[in-house]
C-alpha cells in the first residue's frame, strides 16, 4: 500500500532500477558554501552561443552584476557571483576538461557579498515575449541537465496554446537530492515560479511529479497548493529515467511524443523545480542565476552535502568544505552518476548544470571486463526510446557513423540505461557519446 493512496499507474516502458543511494544526503539541509577567493565562469554554460562578456580586465564588479551578455536568442546572460575584480578573460580550464574562454574574478575579501539587486517589473503585466526576455535576461537554464536556456520554452510559435505545465521533480538520478531539497526547502518558491509560468502560458492545468521516494516532497508541496488550485502532484514509482522529458510526459499524461516532435508542440511545456524556484528568485528578489544547488556525495565523501554553491566556485573547495576525499578515491563525477561525466581536474569550477559532485573508491570505479556481445537482448529491453543499442555499440566500433545516424543515433538521449544492463561490461553509451562527439567535429570542420 502506498502512502499517498492511488498511485498513478500509467508509466513509460523499459527503463530500469538502478539502487538510488539518496539516503545520506536526501534529509540533510541545504548549507551555503563560504566565499572564496577566486571564481572560473566559463562562458559556455548552455546549449546554444556563448554569451559575450561586456567586463574588461581589471573592473571591479558586485555579486549578481551582469558580465556577459546572450550573443544570440539562442544564447543567455551570465553574472558576477561575487563581489570583487575582473582579473583575468582567457581560456581556463571546464568540467569537461577542455580549456574553454572563461572570466576569472577575484573576490573583494572585504566585501558583504550581500546582493544589491534592481527591482523587477510586476510579472502580472507581461507578455510571454517579456517573460522570456527576462528569463533570459536572469539567466536561467534549465536546470534538469540538459541546460536549455530556459526562456527558449517560453517563446512560442503563433497559434500554440499550452494545455500542461509540468514541473519536473521526479530527480530520477541515484544519489542527486538538491531537487528534492528544493521541494522541501522552498515549496513556495517552486509554486511562485508555477503561478507566473501557469498564469502567462495560459496553461490549463499544472501537474507536479515526484518520484515516491520524496514522501515529504510531496506532502509540503500539496499542503501548500490546498484545494482551490489547478495544481496536482502526482507521485510516480521509481524507475529511471523516470525523469527525462518524454518518459515523464508519458508517465503523467499518457501521451507518446512522436520522434522529432517537441512537446511544446503538443501543447505541453516541462521545467524542472529547480528551474521554477530560480524564475521566482529573479521576479522576487532580483537574484539572477548565481549559485547552484549541488548535492556531493558518493562512498569517496567525507561528509556528503546538499550545498548551495556560487558559480565557478572550484571543485577543490567543494570537495574540501566536506571533509576531502577519502583515500582510496579513484574517480570524481560532475552530475549524476548515469548521464554525468567524469571530472578531468578538480581545479574545474562548479558551472550553471552542476547538479551533483560525486567521488567513488576504485571499488565502485573500475569498468567491468568487456566481453564479446551475447545477443542477450537486455540493452534494448532496458532502452526507454526503443533503440537498438547493441547494433549501435556495434556500428560505433566499427566507426559506421552514418549509418549510426540511420539507426536514430540522435534520438538517444545517453541515459546509460543500455549499459547499466548489459551482461557482457560493453560500454554502449559511452561509445555512442564518442559517435556522437565525432559527428559534431565533422559537420563543425564542413
Ligand atoms: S541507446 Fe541511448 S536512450 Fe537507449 S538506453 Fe542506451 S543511452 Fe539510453
Ligand atoms: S546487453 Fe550487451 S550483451 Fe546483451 S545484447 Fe546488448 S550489447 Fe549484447
């Protein structure tokens, strides 16, 4: 029997049920990491142009100034997280660990680093085209990993009418609990951010999903919402990738996006909560995406944390707030432990999509042995977008990367699930990023 009474039975097919290992951080309160001397912004923190810095070298600038303008509508803002000096704009190095143009500011150690923002105007009076704008002028993205910029979404074509918002709170990763803690934490905040988007869009109905491992989550959020609301939490069973946009659109309204489809289309429109706190920070308080919300954790951790992190803060310091890494640690993972990426150096900063540090021990780290494929079928069991994985870790190593294309290498969005199953230690999803990676080199050479 279920806590929360019915259910929602619907769901999304395959998938899979790694362990969820949140239980050392999921209670924990969000602390607020200490300020530190030097911060790394890297520009490119989204999908889309990189925006254009307007600081020079050399120019004092307060926490939550605008530094970098969006280059494009594809692009967004980026600010100061502290108050201090412009010292250097050159490539540093990013999570990825490509060295990549990034600001570096040095912090004012005499400064309150308190936030002196401009007031906003009334929501109220908007149009979507100033909503986005915005948006985008606060640099949101969104937060649920794949770092849209978030006012792209709510830029609609002539005609669209949006039936569904969906806020996004089914944190379907192991380990990540910073959007369970933002549903905890600020469930005002979370529905704000819903009543401007719901109120704007002209949305019919909202509908909130959470994974049932969030009891509390979905407790607070739906004593806050009360009766008179067209606002529903649906709780969801557990299953990655529970929270990945067509799974849970299917999971919630039992509706399939066809492939190359966007949901907008459909008349729905997805954020995450994290995203929808941000939108409410910048309406109420003037507070443009400066810090994130990062939850470090994993056997390699001291003491695991749900953190509140200021932009370009380094990794280093990140780790070293919780204790440092234990000895035997082998491996430092930027996002979750599925879809994230291992960190190349420590010295990275924490960036606008850094949803979760993670340290594993050799143990947890070391690759199985690799055997030849045994036709087993257990990959495209596992494959949430009924892909192939097998014949594409396949076509992959044989470096047949169009015909990759024709066996719809671009709808898979490298969930790992196909890995995580497979008997034989074959790492598919790591070899379809690598597909993917060389395609992108070959169409940007032309
Ligand atoms: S092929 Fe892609 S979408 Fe399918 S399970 Fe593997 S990583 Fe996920
Ligand atoms: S799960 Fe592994 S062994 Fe089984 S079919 Fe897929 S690639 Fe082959």
């Amino acid at each position: 029997m279920f806590p929360f009474g019915s259910l929602l039975e619907r769901g999304f097919a395959h998938g899979i049920h790694p362990p969820e290992v949140k239980e050392r951080t999921a209670a924990l309160p969000t602390q607020r990491m200490p300020f530190m001397d030097r911060y790394v912004l890297p520009l490119n923190q989204s999908l889309g142009a990189p925006p254009r810095p307007v600081v020079a070298v050399g120019e004092r600038v307060h926490r939550g100034q605008l530094i970098a303008e969006p280059a494009a509508f594809f692009s967004t803002s980026l600010h100061s997280p502290i108050t201090g000096w412009v010292r250097a704009i050159g490539n540093r190095r990013s999570p990825s660990g490509d060295f990549e143009q990034a600001i570096e500011i040095e912090a004012d150690p005499f400064a309150t680093q308190r936030l002196d923002p401009a007031p906003r105007p009334d929501w109220h009076r908007l149009s979507l085209d100033e909503l986005s704008a915005e948006v985008q002028r606060a640099g949101i993205v969104g937060l649920g990993g794949a770092a849209l910029p978030a006012h792209v979404k709510y830029s609609l074509r002539e005609g669209v009418k949006v039936k569904y918002l969906i806020a996004n709170g089914a944190e379907c990763e192991p380990f990540l609990t910073n959007d369970h803690r933002v549903m905890v934490e600020q469930p005002d905040a979370v529905l704000k951010g819903i009543e401007i988007l719901h109120t704007l869009l002209g949305v019919e109905e909202t509908i909130i999903g959470i994974e049932l491992n969030k009891p509390d989550a979905v407790a607070i959020l739906r004593e806050r919402i009360g009766r008179d609301r067209p606002i529903r939490v649906v709780p969801l069973r557990v299953k990655y990738p529970q929270g990945d946009s067509k799974m849970l659109i299917k999971s919630l309204l039992g509706i399939e996006v066809p492939k190359g489809v966007r949901s907008v289309e459909l008349g729905i429109v997805m954020n995450n909560v994290g995203t929808l706190a941000a939108i409410a920070d910048w309406f109420d308080h003037g507070m443009p995406y400066i810090d994130r919300r990062v939850t470090v954790s994993g056997p390699g951790v001291t003491y695991p944390a749900n953190l509140v992190v200021p932009l370009g803060t380094p990794v280093r310091e990140v780790l070293r707030f919780c204790g440092g890494l234990k000895a035997d640690t082998k491996e430092v993972i930027m996002g979750g432990p599925m879809m994230g990426t291992p960190i190349a150096s420590l010295d990275a900063p924490i960036v606008k999509i850094s949803a979760g540090v993670l340290a594993f021990t050799a143990k947890e780290a070391a690759r199985p042995a690799e055997y030849p494929c045994i036709r087993c079928g257990r990959c495209v069991e596992a494959c949430p977008y009924f892909l192939n994985p097998s014949k594409l870790a396949r076509l992959a190593k044989a470096r047949l990367y169009d015909e990759m294309k024709g066996a719809d290498l671009m709808e898979c969005v490298e969930c790992g699930s196909c890995t995580y199953s497979c008997p034989s230690g074959i790492p598919i999803v790591q070899l379809i990023r690598s597909a993917k990676s060389s395609l992108w080199h070959r169409k940007a050479k032309g």
